[in-house]
C-alpha cells in the first residue's frame, strides 16, 4: 500500500480542495486558498514531526 | 451605513429537509439539485475518493461503544457519509482491521469524508434559505 507520507500528501490535496471550493468563489481565491491550506497541512505535519523527533516512544 | 437587505431565498427543487437529507445521502446531491453542477461534482470527487481510500485502508465505521464517549463522536461522523456508510456496511468494507498498519489512516480518511459531507448538509441549508448566493 501507499507509504505514510504520500497518504499524508493525498489526505491534505482532498482537503484543500475540498475547502476550496467550500469556501471560495473566484478561480483565483479558490487557487490562492488551495496552496495556502495544503501547504499549512503538509508542512505543518513535518514540522511537528521534527518538533516530536527528541521524544522517542518508550 | 445602509443595511443591506436579504436577498430572497431561491426556489427550492424540494422541501427543505428533503434537501437536506438528500444532501446527507449522496455527497454533492443537494448542490446538484440547487444547480450548482461543478461544485456538486467535484464534491462528490472528493468525498467518495476520501471514503474509498479510507475503506480501502482498512479503516473502520466505528458504532457506539457504551463506555467509549469518543466512539459517539466517530459514529456520528462516520454516519455523516450518508449511503455510503450502508453500502459500505452491507458489502463487509469498513470492519476495521485493527493490526493493519493503515488502520488509522483508514479511520482518518472515513472519519473526514463524513465530515465534510456534513459541512455539505450546512452549505446545501446555507444556499437554500438564501444565506449563500452561489
């Protein structure tokens, strides 16, 4: 099956499509939106999983 | 500054509930219905791609369990993806394979598609009674 990151990838490109169109009217606001969330997703879950990287599971 | 006044609401294809529940049902039915085509359309693409792949991932459409608050919450999202649940149910897809390493993933993926087709139902009320105008 897919790895976790691509899942990772392929979840937030539902999303941000999803919310934009949701929420957006014009083609270019719905463009604009659609970068800003799938960026937010995708690079704020690798951020956090840096932040997370010093905290092993026992 | 002038108050703006309420635009009127639009005719409606159906009684409002009906709609709505048509919007719960199949995701993008009730855009579809009130005539926004394209939307509708990619709405559905995305919910049934969500539910799919989550089911796909051995993801689980999670019942009520007495002593698990959080199973309420899961239930009801799940059932947010309207027939899709039953058909889902009733094929044997979205049992849940707990030591599957994408089971989270599939839970994450089903519980969402239900999400957002619930945000569907509000947007469906929203266009509806004239809140929304495209």
């Amino acid at each position: 099956m897919l790895d976790h990151f691509t899942l990772m990838v392929l979840h937030a490109l539902l999303i941000a499509v999803f919310f934009a169109f949701l929420w957006k009217r014009e083609k270019q606001e719905r463009w604009r939106y659609f970068w800003k969330v799938f960026a937010a997703l995708v690079l704020g879950a690798v951020a956090l999983g840096w932040l997370m990287y010093p905290f092993p599971r026992p | 500054m002038p108050e703006s006044t309420p635009k009127p609401a639009p005719r409606l294809p159906l009684p409002l509930p009906a709609l709505m529940a048509a919007a719960w049902l199949v995701p993008g039915l009730g855009h579809l219905l009130l005539g926004r085509r394209s939307r509708a359309a990619v709405f559905a693409a995305v919910i049934v791609v969500a539910f799919v792949v989550g089911a796909l991932l051995q993801g689980e459409l999670m019942f009520p369990q007495s002593g698990d608050p959080l199973s309420y919450l899961a239930f009801i999202a799940g059932l947010g993806n309207g027939a899709l649940f039953f058909v889902a149910r009733f094929l044997g897809f979205g049992q849940g394979v707990v030591t599957s390493p994408s089971y989270e993933f599939g839970n994450t993926f089903l519980l969402t598609a239900g999400m957002m087709n619930l945000l569907l139902v509000l947007d469906t009320h929203d266009i509806a009674v004239g809140k929304k105008d495209w």
